[in-house]
C-alpha cells in the first residue's frame, strides 16, 4: 500500500547533518511511489522548521529547501480518501509550498505538528535550561530551603532528627 500512498520513514544522514544545536526531528514522511516512481519528495517536520527534500535528475541530485516557522504565514490540509497533502502558505514568498501524496493519518500529522510550529508550541528547549546559576545564587536557595525547614519544624511537621538530616543533606551541597 506503501506505494500508492506514502509513508513514515526514518529520517536519513544527510538531513541528520542539517540539524542545529537543540533541533530534533518530530516526524519524516515521504510520498507515494506511484505519484515520482523513481524520486519520491520526502518532508521532514523538525522542532524549529520544515524540510523538504526534492531529488531530481533519477536521484542523483537533491534540492533540500527548508522553511522555517517563523516564516509559515499558515498550513492547510488536502484530504483524499486515501492520501492527502500540505499547502504551506509562506509570509514573504508569492508561491506556497506544495507536497503531496501522503498517507492521510500521516499528512493530519505533519498538519498538526506544522501548525503548533507556527503557534510557537514545539519549542523542546526548557528556559530553566538556559540559566546558569551563580554560586551565590545557590546558597542563597539552600539558605532559603533550610529556612522553610527549620519553620516546618517549628511548626510541628518534622521532627528534630528529620530536620537535621535535611539540613546536613542541603549544606553538603554547598
């Protein structure tokens, strides 16, 4: 069924290789055989963009065009009763981007993936990620931990023992 209708793939080296820091591919899809016999388009959904690979000349070549969410105005989806396709709707270019023949489920996939790429969902990077904390930021934070502590047992919800084990645990990692 493949054939006339497309399919998943795992993603090959030479768009590995393209990836930049941070940047992971969500989802790789190449279209049916019977639409490019020889050189079917492949579109690969990555956190930070679209990639379409376009092989010519019977393989020999590759026109690699990638589109980044930033730059897609909007995505629509073009059912078919088995294979459907994505018009990507680009801000600063006149022409859409067109790729067809997919499988249906897998063309509402990258629909939706390219959807939350342009919303600003699919950002993987965790801003806590990106701070560095000082080391005065640190004992300040254990200060303030040990604080808390030290009221919950004031209060009667630790014990001297628990209170100490946690404290000696906190200053260790000063």
């Amino acid at each position: 069924m493949d054939f006339f209708t497309g399919k998943e793939i795992a993603a090959p080296e030479d768009v590995k290789q393209l990836l930049q820091f941070n940047e992971k591919i969500l989802l790789s899809a190449e279209t049916a055989r019977s639409a490019a016999l020889i050189n079917p388009e492949t579109i690969f959904v990555t956190s930070q963009r679209v990639i379409v690979k376009r092989p010519t000349t019977l393989g020999l070549r590759k026109n690699i065009e990638d589109y980044r969410y930033t730059d897609i105005a909007n995505v629509h989806l073009k059912k078919g009763i088995i294979r459907s396709g994505i018009i990507l709707k680009m801000r600063f270019l006149s022409d859409n981007v067109e790729v067809d023949n997919f499988p249906k489920e897998v063309g509402a996939k990258i629909f939706r993936l390219v959807q939350d790429g342009v919303a600003g969902r699919l950002s993987l990077a965790q801003p806590q990620d990106n701070v560095v904390k000082t080391p005065n930021v640190v004992q300040q934070e254990i200060i303030d931990k040990i604080k808390e502590l030290a009221k919950l047992k004031d209060d009667g919800i630790l014990t001297d023992i628990e209170f100490q084990t946690k404290k000696s645990e906190l200053l260790a990692r000063l």
